[in-house]
C-alpha cells in the first residue's frame, strides 16, 4: 500500500518518458492523473487509517543492504500521514496552477515534478533511517532542476544556494546517523539502521546531545529556523510558481516533521534540554519574518518570509512540548502548506498576467479581477489566521500550548499574531486597493475557469480545517500522545557507549 | 639456493628505476616503459613471494598483472598517438590541458 | 649454482633497467626494456615459475615490446622531449625521493628472510596454474577477459582517424 | 442566526447575477427572518424567563476541536442577556439594510456591499449567542474582518483602504492580549465554556481573576475603541455612513461592553480590574467629548460622541452596575444609529459634502432628517424624556454610588463633566449643520427617499420611547428581565442608596446647560475652546500623532533596517562569505595542478613514500 503510493508518482514519471515532447496537452493530463491518482490512494489510506492506534501502521519491511543492516522500511502513523494527505492534495493543485505557465521543456518538468512527489512521500514514510536520507537528498535534485531550469532571472544562484546550503547541513545528518548504527552494534549488538530498533536505544545525554544538534541542524535549514532561512527567500523568488508552491508548502515540512519524527523518538533528553533554545529562535523566526515581510518590495520576497514567520510558529509548538503545542503545529503545517501555497499561487497569477513580482507595479487590482480578490482576501485572512479559517485552529492550538509551557512564549508570539495582519493587510492594500496602478491594466483578466477551480479547492480546504478541524486532529492524536509519552520516559538501562 | 631477499632485492632496485624513468623523462614512450619496468619489478616480487611461501596464489596475480598490463599498454599507445596526431608531440609536458 | 645464473642475469636486468630510463632514443629503451624483460624471464624459471616465464617472454617480448617499437616507428622515432625544461627542480627531487624509496623497498626486501618452502615439482606448471584459475579465481578470470574487451573497444575508438575535426578543439 | 449567512453566501457566490435590487432585499430578508426567530425565541422563552429569568438554555452544535484535555464544544446559549443583543443587533440591523437600499442606490457594486453587510450580522449574532469563549472570539474577529471590509469597501480611494486596516490592526492588538486571557482562562479552568468560566471564575486566584479580566479588558478596549486603542474609530467613518451606523455605533462596537456583561461574574469578583475599567472608560467618555467640539467632520464628531458614550458603558461596568451599562448600550444603539443616518442622509443630500464649515442651513430643506437629528441630539445629550435620559442617568447613579460606597468619585466627576460637554457639542454640530445661512455647497440638496427615511423614522420613535425599557417610571422592564442572570452584587445587599431625586435634578441641569451653552456658543460665533487648546483638540490630543512617531514609523523603520543591513547584509551576508571563503581555496588549490603528469607522478611517489615508511616504523 505505502509502496504503491510512495512509487506510484514515479512510475508516472517513467511513462510520462514515453511521451513523445510535443504532445503539451497530453504530457500535462498524464502528469495531472499520475499525482491524482496518487491522491487516490493516499484518500483510500485516509480512510482505512486507524485512528486509535499511535503505532505505526501499514509497516512493509524489506531487507536492502543486509551486510550494513540497511532495510527498507515503510510505514504510516499519525503525524505522517496527515502531511502524505498535504502532499498528495497540493501536487495536483501545483501542476494545474502552473498549467500554462510552463511551455519549455514541459516533460522534463513534469517528470521533475512527479519524481519530487515520490521523493517527499518516501521520506515522509520511511522508517529506516538510510532510506530517509536516501529519500531527504533525492528532493534536493529534482528541487534545484525545477529552481535551475525554469525559474526567473537569478535562477541559478539560488538554484545552488538552495543545494548547497541544504545539502551541507544534511551531511552532518548523515554522520550522525552512522554514528547512531555504530553504538546500536554495541548497545543492541546488531547491525541496524531501523527506526523502531535504535529507539530502543537509550543513549546518555551528552551523547543525544551532539547527535541531536547533528540532526537538528539538517532539520533547521530545511524548516528553515532562524537565523537559517536565507536560501529561502532566494530559493522561492526565482522558482517557477509550482516550486514555489511545493517549496512552502511541503518542503519545509520536512524540516519539521523531521523533529517530531526523531526529536522525541531517538533523543527525548536533548531535545527537553533544547526546546527553550528552539523556542527561543522560533519566536525570533516569528517577529522578525513578520517585520521583514512588511519590508518587502517583491510579492514573493514577502510571501517566502511570512513563510519564516509561520515556520516559527510551528517550531514554536512543538517547542511547547505539550498536546495542543505539538496538534497545532501540526495543523499549523497543514494550514501553512494550503494558505501560503495559495499566496504563491496567487501571486503566480498576477505574475503570469503582467511579468512583475515588485509590489509597486500594482495598485487597485481589485476593481479589474473581483474574484481574484475575493480569493485573495480569504487566503490572505487564513493566513492571517482569522479564527473560523484553518490559520486559527493551528495558531490557537500553538499558544495555548506555548501558554501552557511559559506564558511568554504565548505572549511574545501573540506579537506575531498582530504583525502578521500588519504586512499581509500593508501588501493587500498596495496591490488591490487604491487606484489601478498596472503596465499592462488589459492584461488583468479574472480568474479564468481552471484558476478558480484550483482555489475554489483551496478555499474548501481553509474552511474545513477551519471548521472541523478534527478531520485531521483526531488523526493524530494517538500519534502524538505515543509520541510524547516517549519525552516523559525514564532514563534508564543507559547503554554505555564504549569510545573507539 | 638464491634467498628470497636477492630477487625482492632487484625487484626494488627495479622497481626505483622505473619510478625515476617516469618522474625524469618526458617522452611518454619512454615514461611507459618505465611504467612497464614497474610492473616486471612487482612482478618478480609476486613470483620470488609465491616460491617463498609455496603458493600458487602469487602465480595467478601475476598472470593478471600480464593482463592488465596488455590493455594498458593497447590503450596507453593508442591514446600517445591520437595525442601526437593533434599535437605534434610526445612531450608530456606540453599536454597540460588539465592545468587549474 | 643458481647463484651462477642468477648473478649474471640480475645483472643483464639492471644494466637493462638503467638503459630504458636513459637512452636518448626510444628505440634504445625498448630494446634495453627488451632485455630486462628476457632476464626476468630467466629469473622466472630459477624460481619455479615455467608458465610465467613463457607468458613473460611470448606477451611481453613478443607482443608488447613490438608494440612500443611499432609506434616508435609510427612517430617517426624522435626523441619527442621538448628543448625546455619546465619543471627545473622535478629531476633532483625526483632523485631524492627515488633514493628515499629504495631504502623503504630495501629495508622491507631484506626483512623478509623467511627461507624458501620447499615445493612439489608440479609447482608453477601451466597445469597447475591453470587449475587455479579456474576454480578459485574463475570470476577474476572472467572479468579479465571483459577488461581485455574494453581495452580493444577502446584501443579501436581512439585509433580511428575522427571524421573532419568533429569536436576537436586544438589548444 | 443562519440566515444572514445564507444571505451573505447566496448574495457573496451568485450576487453578481442576481438583479440589483433582488441582492438588496434578499439581504433585508434574511435579517428582517433573524429578527423575527429572535422575537420568536424571546416570546417561546418568555414565559419560563418570567419566573426563572436567570435560566441559560444552551444548544451545542458539535464539537469543533480537541487536543489532549482541550476540547472545544461549539455551542449557542440563549438568555436573557443574548436576547437582548440579538434583538437589538438584528432590529437595527434590519432598519439599517432597509436604509442601506436607499443610500446605497447608486453603486455599482451592490451585491458585495450586502453580502460584507450580510456576513457581518451573522459574525455579530454569533458573537452574542456564542456559548464557547472561543466561539465568541470567532464572531469577535469576524465582525472585525467584515468591519475591515466595509470600511475598506470603496477600495479604490486610499484613505478608505488605509482606514480599514488600521481598525483591523488595532483590533488585532486588543485580540492578542483577548487571546491570551482566553489561554489564561484555561489553564486555570480546563474549560472555554462560558457557562463553566461563569461558574468557576469566582473560585480563581485573586491574582488570576484580576489579570484574565485585565487582559480581556484590553481585548474589549480595542473592539469598542476605548483608550488607548481608540485611534481607528474616527477613521472607520471612511466607510458607507450605513455601515458606521450598524457597525460603528450600534453594534459592533458594543462588544466590549457585552463581553464584560457575559463575564461579569469574572469582571465583579476582580476590583481591581473593575477599578481599571471604570477609570478607563470615564477618561475615555471625557477626552472624546472634548475632542468632538472642535472636529469639523460631522461623521468624525459622531465617531467620537460614540466613543465618549462606550466610555459610559465602561463607567456601569466599573460601577458594578453590567444592567445600566447593557440598559445604554440598547438605547445608544438607538439614538446613535439614528443620528448617523441622519448624517447619512445629509451626505446623500449634498453629495457627499461631510464638513460642517460647508453646511448649514439645512433645516428647511431636510424636513425630516433634521427633525431625526434633533430628536438623536437630545437623546444623547440626556433630556428627559428621551431615551439616552433614563440610561446615562442610571449610570450616573451606579458611578454615584460606587463613590460613595469606595470614595472613588473620579468616574462621577468626569462622566458629569463629559455629560455637560457632549450636549455642548452635539448642539454645536446641529446647529453647524441645520442652521444659519444656507451654505455655499448646498447646491440642490434634496430629501432622502422613503427607503432612508423609515427606518429613520423607526429609530427616532425607539430614541423617544425607548428610555422606557429602563425607565424607572415604567418599573424598568429591561433591568427587570436582566437583573437575575447578571450582575449579581453578592454580599452588597445594603448598598447606600443615593438621593436619586438630587442626582436626577444635576443631570439634567447639566444636560440642559449644555444646550444652552452650545447654542450660545453658536450664536455668539465664538469658538467653545481657544487658543493652544483647540488646538491640541483638533490634533486629537496628538494621540495619532504620537502613535505614529512611536510606533508605526520606527516599526516601520526597524523592518527596513532588519529586511536590509541584517537580513541581507550581516545574515546573508555571512552565509555568502562562507561561500566566498571556499571559492578562495578553491582557487588557491587550483595553483596546485599545474597540468604536469610528472609532477604528479611525483606526489603519487612521496605519497607511497609516507604511507609505507609509516607502515614500517609503526
């Protein structure tokens, strides 16, 4: 089941080759139905998920590498499988929003497209730590093709800054890893990369310590915690729109699944060691990707830094430590994938009609394109986490549980809460209030047919994670009590670790 | 009986030899006799080891040295003459299109 | 008695060694590398080794010292050494170094005192031999024969004349 | 409830459609239905209420969200209190659709303008009958949004645009620090019900109490634009004058009030939160008065009146008095709504011309919106028998009482004080508009159509009779129906009762002497306030001003400077120097291929050299 879903996208990939490259409308349907049916699958995994279980479920076990104990190991539980839903719901919305932006090269872009699905749900889902990092490098390439191939004018140094930065702190990533297998020789006394079997290890503080910075530093660049994100803003200005979408969207959920997928599971002692420390940059994250947002002067500049300022909250609830924190971190990346995913759309909409991101160029475009911005008010005000939107139901769940930590946390994030309205409303305001400002004022048609039907998609999902948020937090609430539970183990029968 | 230290004796002194042919001259002829003095030199030293010790084993790495050896040196001289047909030269200093 | 054939050849071997590296011409050193060749082959045979040392004398005298000499003669013969030497300090580093190493070599041929074992009188028969190449050592053996391939494919890519400087740049 | 929202979705999804006026009277409809379940439901509960009016029926929904012990029930509550809201919210809302057909006749974009008209009122009524604080707090940032919207709604004029975002931003100040109650709230009590906080509030820390009320107290002052979140109020008038009449007088910015009403057994049982409040309010009433006399635009003064009177509302709280604060909030809607589509109407008449140096005499033309006007002037300026009488007399009571009972009098002075001051300037303001010579803009100005002119009417007959609802003359029903469920003075049986005959005969007097000096003012030519004085209450006792060189403008700046030299100079910065860094050595290892095999031969050889000389002297 997870194998199918994890390669079905690539095997869509595989068949797109056959296409011959002219045949544009053909390529399009076939890369269109390949991540459709993968949401397909991932809809019927949905349904058949056990809710009341915490464990992993649906685990497909493979040996791989055997000599080295490598495995392939799949399996889905709570927290994964809302963010397989995120990914299997916005990669079709991405190819249709860029449907008729991309003329060049269209095969290798849908194929770069369908293999990045596969790559990001193969990370989600593996249980082997080999495999996670064979699948967490593998997004890199696919990424930087998309940012390198079709983006804008600076393409190619944000394409490598996005490699090379991510990339460098993944390396550590792996180090640590190995070093994860090497004591599991000695505390387990197998070779063994698997998740569930190095969780048994207990390792000595100052160990998780050095291992978890190890890990956290690949995670940070990814979610990206300040002061690391400056690939971020470079990476989403110059990617076409449907990297951009995917980029915000999921992408930098695997920097943050990455922390509640290892953080509580292999280190709980460094990781209640440095949550103040990772609340602390997070709230930096949320103040301060808020204030640079409203200096912007570049539509997706602005978007990609609001992305900083909601990371943050995330981090933040996780930081929290607790239930609601870790909920509505979650719901908070769900919310961040659909909401600035929308942004990105919308600004690729206005972007594919006049060839402009600055904020300047525009003005009034609200009396040209009305259900434009309808649409746009409504992503905006989620974004703005207005409370009946999903952006409240995660921010909410995030203070309440920063509150329940230290109420700082609660009161210097609520700071976030206001500036987030400050720039979102200052950006409305510039492109589609006042007079019309435009070059091309003809060129601003409305939303045509397809664009509404993707945001029309968008707009159900705010309000259903808005409304009825528990869709998705029944989900995961077993998940995250399992995963907790872990932070309040005691430590005991530690593994004397034997220096080589 | 010659003891095994004369044969793995010249093989050293060969094997010196051949590393100063390559290091001194510039005629990529002559650096790949050299190259081949090399390999006779371990050669010896396999062939002096396996007599030492009883073993076949040494026998049979020779036997692959001989291989190799054969296809390094086809292809080693095919490449000096496509580089002599565009260059003029043997000289392997002036082929420094590698330099940084 | 060995130490009669033996003196002698080692001999012929290093005045053949000196040769290859010092000649002007390289049909010199392929005739010098000729003779080390036709020495170690002998050397060979005193050390129980009569398959090698007809390989060594068919394979490398027969067929790649001819080799060498046909390319000598495709190249015209010259030297082929540039006038200029571009790297002034290369020779004298060269010598001190290759000194340095043959006392590392010597010192390790000379540890190695262990007498030698005394061995059947089958020992080193292409018979025997070939047992072992092919039974223990049939993959490597096979493998050979796929280098042996690569190496024709190659030798035949890079001898074809390319057709009107299609991609060849001169610099 | 639901039909505004079946309103607003119909009028927001197909409006465009649908014919000009079908949009309008749709949208009238559907408030006229909420109206009337409204009544309905107050008539179904009547009976039971008049014996046990403190029964609270609540009708949960579903269960919204939930995480680990949060679990948040989305729940309606009908009492008497949400009655009275509901009934208030949709009975002016409704006149004022009904006027909004008339006003609005002429614009292009119609269905929006009553689908955000349409969303507020469910936002609004959902506020008032939320049984869940956080439900609450979903109609509280609603009617924020639709405020922004409406105020925003001729995007196309900048000032309205940037009026609109800064009532949103300024109540988002107020949200956080509501929001932050609300966590407080829970952590303490495990529950956002605002049923169980009624009932759990009191047994709280008192240092929790007073710090939860504080912090939602904040969440009030940015809603009812109270001191010192009151900026965006005045600029809010850039919105239809229909909208500052629902949103911006009658409705939405009572909610301050009604939130402490709902918890008032917090806000009671908090003194020293209860004292804030009462000071902040009384400051509020009196420094919005005194800047009301000298604002020019008519609509601004009405803002600021609207202000001065939230204040009031503010003093009841503070005076334990939540009934009188409720009992003005209804009639406040009332006169307040009516005045501002008495403005509305006299925009209509002049095309938009809201200066009140540029009007006057235009009493004659405007027979009836004059007549409207003045009955709203004496309403709010307290004559009896007007409504606003009977309500702001009661406050003065309650703050009266609370002097004599905690020798704080301060609320008493100023809401006496303010009390002469807002009937100066209200007669100031319909003397500037109504009176004198005809003005040089008076083109052709003309009397509203009937549309406009109803609900007028209607409101004009509420500001006349409705003072009875508290009226102590007519046994004061509404205190009567509210009392039981709020504001019950637990252990303060024996209040001393102020001489209410005396206090009855000052603020009269005080209401009287207002008018006079108001018209004497006028008459005389002279200005009420001088020198450095008008002044400073023409700049609004620099309050915008300040803020903007305190905050807005080094914020501002602090964004600029983070998004420039930090972001991209020192943080960037040194990510790009790490590059650069290894592009230098990058460079300097080129130097080491020189493109000479020998040379690497030779490195090969000293390589060898070291690797098997270590092996051997190891």
């Amino acid at each position: 089941m997870l194998s199918l879903l994890i390669f079905l996208p690539l095997a869509g990939a595989v068949l797109l080759a056959l296409l011959p490259r002219e045949r544009q409308a053909a390529i399009r349907w076939a890369g269109l139905a390949a991540s459709l049916a993968t949401l397909l699958v991932a809809a019927r995994l949905f349904q058949i998920f056990n809710p009341a279980s915490g464990d992993m479920q649906f685990v497909a076990h493979a040996t791989w590498v055997p000599t080295l104990g490598i495995g392939y190991a799949v399996g889905v539980d709570g927290i994964s499988l809302v963010l397989v839903g995120l990914t299997a719901v916005i990669f079709p919305l991405a190819l249709l929003g860029s449907w008729g932006s991309i003329t060049e090269r269209l095969k290798a872009f849908t194929m770069s497209m369908l293999g990045l699905e596969t790559a990001i749900l193969g990370t989600f889902l593996s249980l082997d730590l080999i495999l996670f990092y064979v699948f967490w490098e593998a997004v890199l390439i696919p990424m930087a093709f998309l940012i390198g191939l079709w983006g804008s004018e600076n393409r190619r140094y944000a394409a490598l800054k996005f490699f090379l930065y991510t990339m460098a702190a993944s390396v550590l990533m792996l180090v640590a890893i190995i070093a994860l297998h090497v004591i599991a020789i000695d505390g387990l006394g197998e070779r063994t990369f698997d998740l569930a079997r190095l969780a048994t290890l207990s390792l000595p503080p100052e160990v998780q310590g050095w291992l978890f910075a190890a890990f956290a530093l690949a995670f940070a660049v990814k979610v990206p915690i300040w002061p690391l994100h400056t690939w971020l803003p470079d990476a989403h200005t110059e990617a076409p729109t449907a990297g951009s979408v995917i980029l915000a969207a999921i992408l930098l959920k695997l920097g943050t699944y990455g922390f509640i997928r290892f953080g509580p599971t292999l280190f709980p002692d460094a990781l209640l060691a440095a949550a103040p420390l990772l609340a602390a940059l997070a709230i930096i994250g949320i103040l301060y990707g808020a204030l640079v947002s409203w200096a912007q002067t570049d539509l997706k500049r602005l978007v990609a830094f609001s992305s900083v300022s909601h990371l943050g909250f995330v981090m933040l609830g996780l930081a929290a430590l607790n239930v609601q924190g870790f909920q509505g971190g979650l719901i908070q990346m769900i919310n961040h994938g659909i909401s600035t995913g929308a942004l990105f759309l919308i600004v690729g909409v206005l972007y594919e009609r006049t060839h402009s991101r600055l904020i300047a160029d525009y003005g009034g475009v609200a009396a040209r394109m009305p259900r434009f911005a309808a649409v746009f008010t409504v992503v905006m005000l989620s974004s703005a986490a207005l409370p009946g939107t999903n952006g409240f139901v995660g921010e909410f769940l995030i203070l309440l549980g920063a509150f329940r930590t230290s109420a700082w946390w609660a009161a210097l994030g609520a700071g976030g809460v206001i500036l987030s309205v400050v720039y979102l409303l200052w950006a409305y305001q510039q492109v589609m209030h006042g007079p019309l400002v435009a070059k091309h004022p003809d060129r601003l048609v409305d939303l045509t047919r397809r664009e509404l039907a993707v945001f029309a998609a968008i707009i159900v999902m705010i309000f259903a994670v808005g409304l009825y948020p528990r869709v998705l937090l029944d989900r995961s609430e077993a998940t995250v009590n399992a995963v907790l539970a872990r932070l309040q183990r005691p430590a005991a029968t530690a593994v004397t670790v034997s220096p080589r | 009986m010659v003891p095994a230290p004369a044969y793995l004796a010249l093989s050293a002194v060969l094997f010196t030899l051949g590393a100063v042919g390559v290091l001194v001259r510039r005629n990529a002829l002559i650096i790949f006799m050299a190259v081949e003095l090399m390999l006779n030199s371990v050669n010896l030293a396999f062939v002096t080891f396996a007599r030492q010790h009883g073993s076949i084993d040494g026998q049979v790495a020779v036997f692959f040295v001989l291989v190799v050896a054969a296809v390094e040196v086809v292809v080693g001289l095919a490449l000096i003459v496509d580089i002599f047909r565009s260059r003029e030269t043997v000289d392997i200093d002036d082929v420094d299109l590698l330099r940084g | 008695m060995e130490w009669a054939v033996f003196v002698p050849t080692a001999a012929l071997a290093l005045a053949g060694g000196v040769g290859v590296i010092a000649a002007r011409q390289p049909v010199h050193s392929a005739l010098a590398l000729l003779m080390v060749l036709a020495s170690l082959a002998v050397s060979y045979l005193l050390l129980a080794a009569q398959f090698i040392a007809v390989l060594q004398v068919i394979i490398y005298a027969g067929a790649i010292v001819v080799l060498f000499l046909f390319v000598i003669m495709l190249l015209h013969a010259r030297s082929g050494e540039g006038p200029r030497e571009k790297l002034p300090r290369q020779r004298a580093e060269a010598y001190v170094f290759a000194a340095l190493y043959l006392g590392v070599l010597l010192a390790a041929a000379l540890g190695a005192a262990a007498p030698l074992a005394s061995i059947a009188a089958e020992f080193g028969t292409a018979q025997q031999v070939g047992e072992s190449l092919f039974t223990t050592y049939l993959l490597p053996f096979e493998l050979a024969s796929v280098i042996l391939l690569v190496g024709i494919v190659a030798a035949t890519v890079l001898g074809r004349r390319p057709p009107e400087h299609a991609g060849r740049g001169k610099g | 409830m639901v039909w505004p929202l079946l309103g607003w979705l119909t009028n927001g999804l197909i409006g465009r459609r649908l014919s000009r006026a079908l949009a309008g009277e749709l949208a009238c409809v559907t408030v006229a239905a909420s109206f009337v379940s409204a009544l309905g439901v107050l008539l179904a509960v009547r009976p039971a209420g008049a014996t046990d009016a403190a029964v609270s029926i609540v009708i949960p929904l579903f269960r919204w969200l939930g995480a680990g012990d949060l679990w948040i029930d989305a729940s309606l509550i009908i009492d008497a209190l949400s009655l009275v809201m509901a009934l208030v919210v949709s009975g002016v809302g409704f006149l004022i659709h009904v006027y909004s057909l008339g006003y609005m006749a002429d614009d292009p974009d119609l269905p929006r303008y009553f689908a955000y008209l349409n969303l507020f009122m469910f936002a609004m009524l959902l506020l008032v009958l939320a049984g869940n604080l956080l439900v609450l707090f979903i109609g509280w940032e609603l009617v924020g949004v639709c405020s922004y919207l409406l105020i925003g709604y001729w995007f196309a004029r900048p000032a309205a645009a940037t009026a609109g975002r800064k009532a949103f931003i300024v109540n988002r100040i107020g949200d956080a620090a509501f929001l932050l109650g609300l966590f407080l709230l829970f952590t303490q009590l495990r529950t956002l019900d605002i049923l169980q906080i009624r009932d759990g509030a009191p047994h709280l820390p008192e240092g929790v109490r007073t710090l939860a009320a504080l912090l939602l107290f904040a969440g009030a002052t940015g809603k009812s634009a109270q001191l010192p979140l009151h900026v965006w109020l005045p600029d809010a008038m850039e919105g239809p004058t229909p909208v500052s009449a629902l949103i911006h007088a009658a409705t939405m910015v009572t909610a301050g009030v009604f939130l402490i009403a709902r918890l008032d057994r917090l806000f009671l049982t908090a003194p020293v939160a209860l004292f804030v409040v009462g000071i902040v309010g009384a400051l509020t009433a009196f420094f919005a008065a005194t800047v009301a006399l000298r604002q020019y635009d008519l609509k601004r003064v009405l803002a600021y009146s609207t202000i001065s009177q939230l204040g009031y509302m503010f003093v009841a709280m503070g005076a334990l008095a939540p009934v009188a604060g409720i009992f003005h909030l209804v009639t406040q809607a009332f006169f307040k709504a009516l005045l501002f589509l008495a403005a509305g109407s006299v925009m209509h008449a002049m095309h938009d011309v809201i200066d009140m140096r540029r009007l006057g005499g235009l009493a004659r033309p405007l027979r009836w919106t004059a007549g409207g006007f003045l009955i709203g002037v004496l309403a709010i300026a307290g004559v009896p028998p007007f409504a606003g009488f009977f309500s702001k007399d009661l406050i003065l009571e309650e703050a009266f009482a609370l002097g004599l009972s905690t020798g704080n009098f301060l609320p008493y002075a100023l809401a006496l004080v303010t009390a002469f001051v807002t009937a100066l300037y209200m007669t100031r303001a319909a003397m500037l508009t109504f009176s004198g010579r005809p003005a040089e803009a008076a083109a052709h100005p003309h009397e509203a159509p009937p549309s406009m002119l109803v609900p007028m009417t209607a409101l004009a007959a509420l500001s006349v009779g409705g003072g009875l609802l508290g009226a102590r003359v007519a046994g004061e029903p509404l205190v009567e129906f509210l009392a039981p469920l709020i504001g019950v003075k637990a252990g303060e049986g024996a209040v001393v009762h102020p001489p209410a005959g005396l206090l009855v005969g000052i603020s009269i007097a005080v209401a009287l002497a207002g008018i006079v000096a108001g018209i004497a003012v006028h008459r005389g030519r002279r200005d009420p306030a001088l020198g450095a004085i008008a002044a400073f209450l023409e700049r609004r006792w620099y309050i915008d001003d300040l803020y903007d060189a305190v905050i807005v403008a080094p914020g501002r700046a602090l964004a600029r400077w983070l998004a420039g030299p930090v972001d991209l100079g020192i943080i960037d910065g040194a990510v790009n120097a790490v590059g650069r860094v290894l592009a230098a050595v990058g460079r300097a290892a080129r130097r080491l291929q020189t493109g000479y095999a020998r040379q690497y031969a030779l490195g090969v050889l000293v390589g060898t050299l070291i690797i098997v000389g270590y092996w051997m002297l190891r």
